[in-house]
C-alpha cells in the first residue's frame, strides 16, 4: 500500500491489487477501495486508479472486507474489463481549458 498527495492537503490511499482466478468459477482479489455495482450479471469494483468490472452470469460476492480490501467472488465469470478511473474534478478542469 501506497500514500500519495493529493492536490496538497489530503493523502490518498493506493492500494496495489492482486487476481487470482479459479478456473472462471471463483475470483480472488486485493487491492479493492468499493463496490460501486453488483447484481448478478456485472460488478463493478473500485481499485486505486482504476475501475475493475467484472462480468458475467449468476455472480456474486462470496466475501468481501473493504477495510482489508479483499474480495471473493463466484459464479461464471465471462470478463474482466478494466477502465482508467478519472480523476475528482478533471471533467471541470477539462471544461476551464
């Protein structure tokens, strides 16, 4: 685990994560800030600087503790997709340009 700045005043935790997969029955993972989505076809995790989401069919989250940063998940598990998470603000530092 990582402490970075963040714009000065707050320090922000950085997680590295770790997957383990189980065939594409069972997925293990580290690293994990939130869940921001979950039903039974897709959940979206939040990790440092990314967005993990993870889809599928009959998911669900065996186990999960967001102060360890851990979660388990099963069912069948069809994707993993990951996208960059932006940054607080930058869509109206984009908009001041």
């Amino acid at each position: 685990m990582a402490v970075t700045e963040n714009g000065g005043n707050k320090a922000q935790v950085k997680r590295l994560h770790v997957l383990h997969m189980e065939g594409n029955a069972r997925l293990s993972l580290t690293g994990v800030l939130n869940v921001k989505n979950y039903n039974d076809k897709e959940i979206t995790l939040i990790l440092s600087d990314y967005i993990l989401i993870v889809g599928g069919d009959a998911l669900n989250i065996d186990r999960l503790n967001i102060e360890e940063g851990n979660v388990v998940i099963d069912g069948t598990i069809l994707s993993l997709r990951y996208v960059k998470a932006l940054e607080k603000g930058s869509f109206l530092k984009r908009l001041g340009k």
